[in-house]
C-alpha cells in the first residue's frame, strides 16, 4: 500500500501531459518513487533510455500536484480502493502488460487471485440470436465458476454480465470513465449486484472527461486482466475488434463466434476467424479445450451423478464408448465415434456437467 504521500505523486504522474504508463513505469523503475521523479534533476533523468525531453516538458508543472490533491480527496472521502501497478493486489495478467495503467481504481469486492478470467465483448446492437449464445455460454462455463470481465456498455456487455449475476458468478465491469458516474444511467440499477459479486475497474479520475476515446484505453484493461477475450457478433469495424487487436498483442487468446455470411453484425467475427487472429467458437467446449482448463478443480461448483439422464445421439456415442473402454484419449474418442475434435469436446463438456464423465490429465476422459 503506498503512503499518502506516495499516491499524491504517482497521480500526479498520471496527470503529467505526453508521459504514458509505459514511460511513467520505466521513471519508477529507474528513479524507485514518483516522488523521487519530480525531485531529480532533469539532467539525470533525460540520460533514462527512451525518456526525452518531450516527454518532461510539463513535469515540473505545479497544476499536476495541485489536481492530484483534488483527485486524492476524492479517493479519501468516496473510499475508493487502488491498486498501484507494483502492489500484489494489482491484477496479476495486467502486470505483463507493458502498457498497463500505473494506478487503478476500484469498487466492490474484485477478487482475482488464481482465478479463470474471461473477457466477453461485443456490439452494443446485439440480436436475438447472440444474446442467448451469450447467455447459453456463460451457463454451460458457470460450473468452472470464472470471472467475466465487459465494459458495462449496452448489448453484449450487459448481457454477458446479466448472465454472471444470475449464474453466482464474480463479473467486473471495465469503465471508461470515472467512479463518480455510471454510463450508461440504464445501467444504474446494476450496480449493487455488481459491487457484491465483483465490483468495478477504472484507470479514470473522476473529473476526467468523457472521451471516445477513453472507451478505447479501456478496452486494453478488458483484454489485459484476462486469460481470454471472447467477441460474440460485431460489425466490420468496432471497439470490440480493438479488444480483439489488444488480446492479441498481449499473446492472450482470443475466440470469435461465427455467423452468416451476409449478416452485418457478424463480419467483425467472421473476419476474425479469417484471418486467424480468433479461435472459432461454438459452445463452451471450444474454450475450455484451447485454453487446456482442467475441469476438475477447486473452484468447480460440486456436481452429482444424475440417474436416468436424457442423452442425444452423440452423448450416448460417446459415453458407451467410454464404458467399454473405461478410459480414452480425446483424439482417439475422436477417430473411434467419428466426430471432429470440436464436436467431441463439445459433447465431452455436456456428459460432464451431467455428471456421466470426467476428465484426467493429458485429455484423457473416463465415465463416473
């Protein structure tokens, strides 16, 4: 936790025009405190490698002391919690992420430590058809109890964050601005559940305009505190295809939902898969076998084996197969049930959450 002092000099930091985190970071690494930064000589930090004079030109200015006392009121007297980018509350997968906020601000209960995070992100116009996909994922993934992260926006956003809420799930909402406000105001009486079963993130202050622009250093906080960012329906062009671009510059996988050829609010996917900068995905299975989740795991939800269970054609495939064989690879439950990996995983994930099947390490599957 840093000191009050401390935290007066690393938001003014923040305030400092033409310095960006990944600057501010390499003058705290160097230096060893925002303070110390303000305090040392221009000559001494203009010989920091990659820190020019332009960089520097505004450090001195006393408006930036004098806006971070005003923002550190605001933070005393609303009780905000932070989390400075060096600290072991900061989100752990943000930390690798060179371009990380130095400071953010928080509400709720945020609980990331050695948990599954998936981002889920989309159009604002979402249809009928990508709502209850969105739905329908978040409660087939619901039993390996995630966190899911969204920006709070319309369509998508909500609708993935809705579905956490019902499902007892932690979710977090990504703002674009500060924690003196809610936009969208629709949105508003969402925000007591939230704080309770996750909370709020923000780099944001809270006199901070709002910005277009804003929304889209957001977004690097979506795709940075997560394992995986998934997109489900977007058009050609987007702020969810930023995210998208994010995740993957940040090596963080990223899964796209796929739709018709000639559907508007799907060509931001479709390209995606396209292109290959996404996984395809058609069900919760696709995510849990390209990320290698092991579905046996503390934070699982307990399920029982159910009797008299309803299968479908492959369900019953499969798991008679798997009673004959007492236990199997996942490629060679593939060759032998002739199915496509996609499928059988997709399958293996139903007969799981029914309590029928369950999985070892090294993809092997076995009945219960």
């Amino acid at each position: 936790m840093l000191s009050k002092t401390e935290l007066l000099y690393v938001l003014a930091l923040q305030r400092v025009p033409n310095l960006g985190d990944i600057s501010a970071k390499k003058l705290i690494n160097t230096i060893g405190s925002a303070e110390g930064i303000f305090k040392e000589k221009r000559s001494h930090l203009l010989k920091i490698p990659g820190i020019g004079s332009l960089k520097l030109k505004y450090l001195d200015e006393r408006n930036c002391l004098s806006e971070a006392e005003r923002e550190l009121h605001f933070i005393e007297n609303e009780g905000i919690e932070y989390s400075y980018f060096m600290d072991p509350a900061y989100p752990e997968r943000l930390k690798h992420c060179l371009d990380g906020p130095i400071l953010l601000f928080q509400t709720g209960n945020v609980d990331l430590k050695n948990r599954k995070v998936i981002s889920i992100v989309g159009t604002r116009k979402v249809t009928t058809y990508g709502a209850s996909f969105c739905r329908q994922l978040v409660e087939e993934l619901a039993s390996l109890n995630p966190v899911i992260v969204s920006g709070f926006a319309y369509g998508v956003d909500i609708t993935a964050q809705r579905a956490a809420l019902d499902c007892g799930l932690q979710t977090i909402g990504c703002l674009a601005h500060g924690l003196n406000q809610i936009y969208p105001k629709s949105h508003k009486k969402y925000v007591s559940n939230i704080n309770e079963n996750g909370g709020f993130l923000t780099e944001f202050w809270s006199d901070d305009p709002f910005d277009r622009n804003n929304f889209l250093k957001r977004n690097r906080i979506i795709a940075g505190i997560s394992e995986a960012t998934i997109v489900i329906e977007s058009a050609e062009k987007g702020g969810s295809l930023v995210t998208a671009d994010i995740a993957n510059s940040y090596d963080r996988d990223v899964f796209a939902v796929p739709g018709r050829a000639g559907d508007v609010q799907s060509q931001g996917c479709n390209n995606l898969i396209k292109t290959q900068r996404a996984h395809l995905l058609t069900s919760a299975a696709d995510l849990v076998y390209v990320l290698g989740w092991d579905l046996e795991t503390e934070t699982a939800k307990p399920k029982q084996t159910r009797l008299f269970v309803e299968l479908n054609e492959s369900e019953k495939c499969i798991w008679k197969y798997l009673k004959e064989k007492d236990k199997e690879l996942l490629d060679i439950i593939s060759i032998e049930c002739s199915m496509p990996i996609h499928k059988v995983t997709s399958v293996l994930l139903s007969l799981e959450l029914k309590g029928l099947v369950q999985p070892l390490p090294g993809k092997l599957f076995r009945t219960v």
